[in-house]
C-alpha cells in the first residue's frame, strides 16, 4: 500500500478477526469489484497466539464458510458437564461441534479476500477516527513506525469488544461500543491431563461464579483449561490465580506451557451499530451469546447480514435514505439473533444463583441415565427439577 496522504477507499474495514475477514469476502463477492475495499490489522490474522479456547458448532459454521479439514484440530461428539462433587453427566451427539485451528482458518479467510481483490495490509495499527468536512472518514493509521491517513466512506469497525477506535468521536456518540456485560476469560494450554479427544468437559458451581470453566481438547496431547466468570462476581484473587487453584485442584498432573487471557463482551443491547456510515460488527457490537460466550460463528453471521446493508448504504445518494439504512442495521441483527440474545442476556443472572447442591443433585440424576437418553433438554429439566425456584423465575425467559 503507497503511503500517499488521503489514499481513498470505499470502504476500510478495521479488524481482520473472523468478523472482518468475512465482510471483506461478502462484499466483494457481492459488489463484483465495483468498489474499493481495504483490509487492516495490526497484525497478521494468523499470528499466534489467539486468545480462543477455538469451539465451534459444525452445522452453524458450515451454514457460512465452507469446512476445511486442514484448520480443524478435533470433531467433537460429546459434552460432559461435570458438577462440583465431579459427578458427570454426559450428553452424546455424532456431531456437537469442532475445535478449530483459527490461525490456519484466518490465514483461509484472508488469502480468499486477497485473491478476490480485496486490499490487505496486516501491518496497520488503526490509532483513531475523525470526520471530514466532506461527510468521509479519516483513519489515523500507524504502519511500520510510520503514521498517515487514509479517507473512506464507510468504516467498518471490526476490531473486537471495547470500542477501540469510536470513542470519544462527536459524530458516534451513543453507539454500541462492543463492551455489553464484558466479562473475563483465561486460559491455560497444558500437557499431561487424561482426557477424551472427542469431548469437551464443563464445569460448574461456585468456583466459576457466573460462568463456566472447561477442558477443551486441542490435539491429542494438548489441552485447553480455563473459564470465564460473571461480570459482577467479587473476586478474591485474579484471575491466574484461581485458573492455577483449579487446575492444581482438578488436574495436579498438569503442565501448564502457556496462560492467555481476554475479554468477552457477552451481553446484548440495542444501541445502534450503524450511524454514519460507521458499521460495527461482531465483537465491536457485543455480538456474543450471553450464556455460551461462543462468538466466532455469530461474528461470521453478524458480518454475513450487515454485508448487503453496507453495500445499499454505499450505492444510496441520499442522507435521508442513509440514516434509514443504518436503522435497519440493528433491525436485521436483532431479528436474526439479537433477540434471543437479549432473552439470554436477561436470564442470564438467574442462573448464577444455582448452588452447588442444587448442581451436584442435578448431575446424579442425569448420570444415572443412559448415554443416548441424556438429550439437552433433559439436562434442562433435570437443573430445574433440581432448583423449582428457577422455574417461577425463568417464566419470561422462557417464553
Ligand atoms: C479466552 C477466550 C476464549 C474464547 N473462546 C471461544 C470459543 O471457544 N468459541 C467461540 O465461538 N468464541 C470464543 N471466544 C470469543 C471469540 O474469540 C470472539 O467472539 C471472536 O474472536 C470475535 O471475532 P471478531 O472478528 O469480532 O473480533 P476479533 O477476533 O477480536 O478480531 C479483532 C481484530 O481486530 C484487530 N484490531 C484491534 N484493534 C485494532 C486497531 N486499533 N487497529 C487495527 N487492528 C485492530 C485485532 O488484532 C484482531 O485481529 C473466546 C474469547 C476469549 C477471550
């Protein structure tokens, strides 16, 4: 990319994650090379390390990129959720999800972007945003210790949760800023823990207040530990430290190589994600499932819907037209998965307030079933029958 001031796009995409990378090829795809499309990322897609624990549904995703088996670490056919008192209850499906080699999928996604003519540069540090007088954008951009400008339409900002580049910009005042509920994760890869390859194990009680923690295969040999924990749980240590209580507690054998850590935005609002021809998707626009914390495939759909949207703002000459356009944003979001996100983001609270004896009683009882009975919705109702206060309070949830 030439260094000039004001080099001129249609479009700059920030943020070469799942979210950016599939925007890039969706309105590419789509527009057929009538406008201009830049990629940026401070650094290569496919660098290591990511900080993901890599799960994924296989149906949802396929639904959107075609699998490669190359970038797929594990098939998965079983979830354990183990309970405090280590009891388990297994849940059986031939295909309930995979573990992915996201660096090797990003490296797909951006070499499909790039050869459909898609601009790419994964060495650009995007340090803020301001309007012009023209009704464009100016990106501030540091590459290679150098700083320039570029000049834009649209910006699609796609750098993940906290609103990296908006904030404190006039024009995007009360926009989503990729920070609803935003909770920490931490992880540990490891060597050494019996496992098996075709499960993922969860765990629950008060040890992961809010959330969850779990064991996730990686290769055969590797595995991945860690959990994520409610917002508004009181925390007695950081985070390293309980990640190295539970895994000295739950798997003394281990040897822990590496420890990563981040931030998921796991709640749903229904701020705008499109004003002025600024569009926000994926974890920039709090795009995750509040319970699951899974936000790979919903950033992946998210820019799979927002695509044709920003392509109808693009060819619009109207102002008028433009704002309508950027409403229908989070109209088409909402509709998809934003609802039930936001229903989930509102149940969310009430499952915290399982005890551990509430959880042991549940995980006895669907250990005791067989393998092929254990259907998700019987984990469902066994947690229920095992807690009735959740019922009266999880009513509108579950409506
Ligand atoms: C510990 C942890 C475990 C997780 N495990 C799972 C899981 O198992 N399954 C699942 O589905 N989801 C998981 N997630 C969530 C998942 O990682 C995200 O939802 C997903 O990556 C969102 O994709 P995205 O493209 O929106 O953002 P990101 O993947 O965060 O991509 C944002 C990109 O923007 C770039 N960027 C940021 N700021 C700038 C800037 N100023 N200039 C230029 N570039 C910039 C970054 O380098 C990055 O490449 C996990 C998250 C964490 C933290």
């Amino acid at each position: 990319m030439s260094k000039t001031k004001f080099q001129e796009y249609d479009v700059v995409i920030c943020g070469a994650g799942p979210a950016g990378l599939k925007m890039a090829c969706e309105l590419q795809k789509r527009a057929a090379e009538a406008y201009k499309i830049l990629i940026l990322d401070k650094k290569p897609p496919w660098q290591e390390p990511i900080f993901c624990a890599e799960a994924v549904s296989a149906d949802r995703l396929s639904a959107l990129w075609p699998i490669q088996e190359y970038w797929i670490r594990q098939r998965l056919s079983g979830i354990y959720f183990t309970s405090p008192s280590r009891d388990r209850a297994e849940f059986y499906s031939k295909d309930c999800g995979l573990i992915l080699n996201r660096a090797l999928f990003h490296k797909e996604m951006a070499d499909t972007a790039s050869s459909m003519g898609v601009e790419t540069n994964f060495n650009s540090l995007c340090l803020n945003v301001e309007s012009s007088s023209d009704g464009r954008w100016i990106l501030k951009i540091k590459c290679l210790d150098e700083v320039f400008e570029l000049k834009t339409k649209i910006i699609v900002d796609a750098t993940g949760p906290g609103a990296k580049i908006s904030k404190g910009v006039p024009e995007l005042a009360g926009m989503e800023a990729g920070d609803a509920d935003l909770e920490s994760a931490i992880f540990a890869v490891v060597e050494g823990v019996e496992h098996s390859p075709e499960h993922i194990e969860l765990f629950f009680g008060s040890k992961f207040p809010g959330g969850y923690g779990w064991l996730f295969p990686r290769d055969g040999k590797e595995v991945n530990l860690g959990f994520v924990l409610g917002r508004h749980q009181g925390k007695k240590d950081s985070s390293r430290k309980q990640l190295m209580d539970f895994i000295e507690e739950y798997f003394p054998a281990a040897k822990v190589k590496a420890i990563y850590g981040g931030m998921i935005a796991c709640g749903q609002s229904k701020k705008p994600i499109a004003k002025n021809g600024f569009f926000k998707i994926g974890d920039a626009a709090s795009c995750v499932n509040p319970i699951s914390r899974s936000g790979i495939v919903e950033a992946i759909l998210n820019a799979d819907i927002m695509a044709p949207i920003v392509l109808e703002w693009l060819s619009s000459n109207s102002p008028e037209k433009c704002r309508e356009i950027e409403r229908r944003a989070l109209d088409a979001w909402m509709k998809s998965l934003g609802e039930s996100h936001l229903q989930l983001a509102n149940g969310k609270g009430i499952f915290s307030q399982i005890s551990d004896k509430q959880f042991n009683r549940a995980t006895k009882r669907l250990s005791r079933l067989s393998r092929e009975k254990t259907t998700l919705l019987r984990i469902f109702i066994a947690v229920l029958f095992s807690t009735p206060s959740l019922i009266w309070k999880l009513r509108s949830f579950i409506r």
